[in-house]
C-alpha cells in the first residue's frame, strides 16, 4: 500500500462574467452556457496547456431544476469544446456551491487524483424554472402547487420544525434582533458595498478577471447602485416583516443574479504544463453547521476552523472576501471578529452591490481574493461564505 504525499494547489488564474441581474442583461443566457463560457475563457488564456490534461471540472449550482440539470458542468466541458474525455461533475452546498467545488477539486489534486483541474459555479436565478409535483391520482379535479425555484424552500418536508423552515430574510431579521444591529447600520454597510464596488469597476481592479459574454451589452456588475443615498434607502419598506418591526429590505439584502465564475487549479506539474505563475496558493478549508435560521452567522466557525488548520489567525488575514447575503448577517459575522481588519474585508465591494448567482458566488469570492493577494505580491486571504439551512464555509489562500 502506497502513501500518497500531499501536493500543494495552485491557483493559475481565475475569471468570472459580470454578474447581472435578474431578468437583466444575461437573462436571455442559459447557465450551461455561462458556465462553457468561464471555462473556455480559461483554457483560451492559457494557451500553452493542452486542454486533454485537464482531469476533472467541477462546478457548483444551487438549483439544478431546469437548463442546469443534467450535470451542469459536463455540458459546459462539451459547449465549451474541450476535448470529451475531459469529465465533469457538479456539486451542491447551496449558497456555498462555488466554493464546495473549488475545495472538492482542489482536494483531488492535492491527493495526487488530478493534476489539473478547472473549479467554478453557475446561476441562472432569473431562469429558474417553476416545477410542480406529480399529481396522486392521474386525473386531479382540483389544482396542483407550483413553486419557483428562483430562492428559497419549496416542497418542504413537514417533518422539519417551523423555526428551521422560515424564508432567508427572516433568518437575517433574527440576526439583527440578537446582535442588535439597526436598520442605520444596515443601510450604511449596503451603501458601502456600493461605493466600494463602483470605485473597483472606474479603478479598473475587476478589469483582468471579468469576462464580458459575447454579444452582451454588460460592461460591468448590473447591480451596483453608485446613486443610493441613506435617505433613498430608508425610504424603503420592510421587504420579510410588515408588522413595522423589520429592518431587512431590498437595499440592504443581495439582489436575485445570474453568471458564472471558474478558477484554474494545478499541481506542480500542471504548473510547468501552463506555462504561468500562478495568482496564489490554496491553503486550509472548513465547511461547518448551525442552527439553520441562523444560517448567516455559519461563517464565523467556519472561518475559525480554517484560520486554526492553517495556523494563521484574523490578524494574518489581507483580505476576506465575506459574500453578504444581507448586511444583517455579514455585520453579525464581522462582529465575532473585532481583531479583523476592516479595510480587509471586501475591498473591491461585495455581494449587495455586486450580486449573489447562488451556485457561482463562492467560485466568484475565492478567485477574487487570488487576484488581490497576486496584485499585492503576497499575503493571506480567505473567502468564506453563509448557507441557507444552516452552513458555513472558509478557504484560506496565501501568495
């Protein structure tokens, strides 16, 4: 019996398209075609790696119900025209979809299963089907239940307790209630994101990473509202409690989105084959549970875990990309961390402003923070992100 020595995983490079919004500029895009397109445009920008070397694809997706079914990735390896005997494989952890398939692929390769390796996640939310349930009988006189599959529970086993089963906002409601977070504090945090986001975009920082999709007129995250002002949004209502005790609302809470991002991983071999120096080094990771409605607070063990496998602690950290599914819950996790960094997190804007395609936001975050730790020229990142159901996820990267 052979003992396999542990590899370390590069990152080569990562791109993802701008992120649009539903029923915005890729609305009219399948996600198995964004998801070819991320795929290609890496392949495409390393030119001296022979396409057959790549030994797996591995792409996250949080809905899988309509075009994306069928394993999503294997249809981006053949519409992307990648040689067929490259396979595909497609994972789901929900919101933590993107970056379960940068950890599963980069676990592949450290163990020595792969060499190279391309990581993603996809989403449609815009296409997201409706879906209904057989009907008991053939011939039903009475009508049948539709849900969309846009976010959220549908179909709920009743055997779940209520308190686990409430919608995403109400879980983020909870977060304000036990931590004591304002709706000012919300607003502000949202506003943040936005300014932070659009100060990327005109400082051209997204510029070697965004791959815009043919024949779209999408030049940068759709979005990003530059022009929200506090006023404009208190003005907004509650959009989960309307008994005049919520402070969650659409300005503060990541919109519905659609893209795709992917990451090119690689061993020291695979490294040479490429030709490249890779953007960083993938470090530690840790996926965790909590109580599910207070999902948005899983980052925060999540994060401690990872810090404590890689042996770095807060301090260490340059940059954390934390995906904000609401301003409640990221202010809930940033405040578990006071010795962070604030300038660290989300520099270049986060999920408010950015947006949240479920299934690719975790690919989105890892590759983000690859390219910032490259731009600095050293340093240690993490990309973590909250579940719905009550997960978290965290992977460290160094450069």
């Amino acid at each position: 019996m052979s003992i396999r020595t542990v590899r370390d995983v590069y990152v080569v490079d990562a791109v993802r398209t701008p992120i649009g919004k539903f029923g915005g500029a890729l609305a009219g895009i399948r996600p198995d075609d964004l998801a070819a397109h991320v795929v290609r445009a890496l392949v495409d920008r390393t030119p001296d790696l022979d396409p057959s070397r790549i030994d797996d694809v591995v792409f996250g997706d949080a809905n899988g119900a309509g075009e994306d079914n069928r394993d999503v990735a294997r249809m981006a390896v053949l519409l992307a025209g990648l040689p067929v005997t490259v396979p595909g494989v497609t994972v789901n952890r929900l919101c933590g979809s993107g970056l379960e398939a940068v950890i599963q692929a980069a676990r592949a390769i450290a163990v020595g299963d792969a060499s190279v390796a391309i990581a993603g996640g996809v989403e449609s939310m815009t296409r997201a089907p409706w879906v209904v349930q057989k009907p008991e009988r053939a011939f039903p006189a009475g009508h049948q239940q539709m849900w969309s599959t846009t976010l959220g529970w549908r179909m709920t086993n009743p055997a779940m307790p209520p308190e686990w089963t409430g919608s995403l906002g109400e879980g983020a409601e909870l977060i304000a209630e036990k931590h004591g977070i304002s709706r000012e504090a919300q607003d502000l945090f949202a506003l943040e994101s936005h300014r932070k986001a659009a100060a990327a975009w005109a400082g051209g920082l997204y510029d070697g990473e965004v791959v815009g999709y043919p024949g779209v007129d999408l030049l940068r995250d759709e979005s990003i509202r530059e022009g929200s002002t506090p006023e404009s949004l208190a003005r907004l209502k509650p959009a989960f409690r309307g008994d005049g005790s919520g402070t969650v609302t659409a300005g503060n809470a990541s919109p519905l989105n659609d893209g795709a991002a992917a990451l090119l991983l690689t061993d020291e071999a695979g490294l040479a084959a490429t030709g490249r120096e890779p953007l960083a080094r993938i470090g530690a990771c840790a996926v965790t549970g909590i109580e599910p409605q207070l999902f948005g607070l899983g980052p925060v063990d999540a994060v401690a875990r990872a810090l404590a496998k890689a042996d770095r602690r807060l301090a260490d950290l340059s940059v954390l990309e934390l995906n904000e599914a609401f301003a409640a819950q990221a202010l809930g996790c940033l405040g578990a961390w006071p010795e962070l960094d604030p300038a660290a997190v989300n520099p270049r804007g986060g999920a408010l402003a950015i947006g949240h395609p479920l299934g690719a936001s975790g690919a989105r975050l890892a590759g983000s923070v690859a390219h910032q730790l490259a731009a600095a020229g050293s340093g240690t990142g993490m990309a973590a992100l909250c579940i719905g159901v009550g997960q978290g996820i965290a992977l460290v990267l160094e450069r």
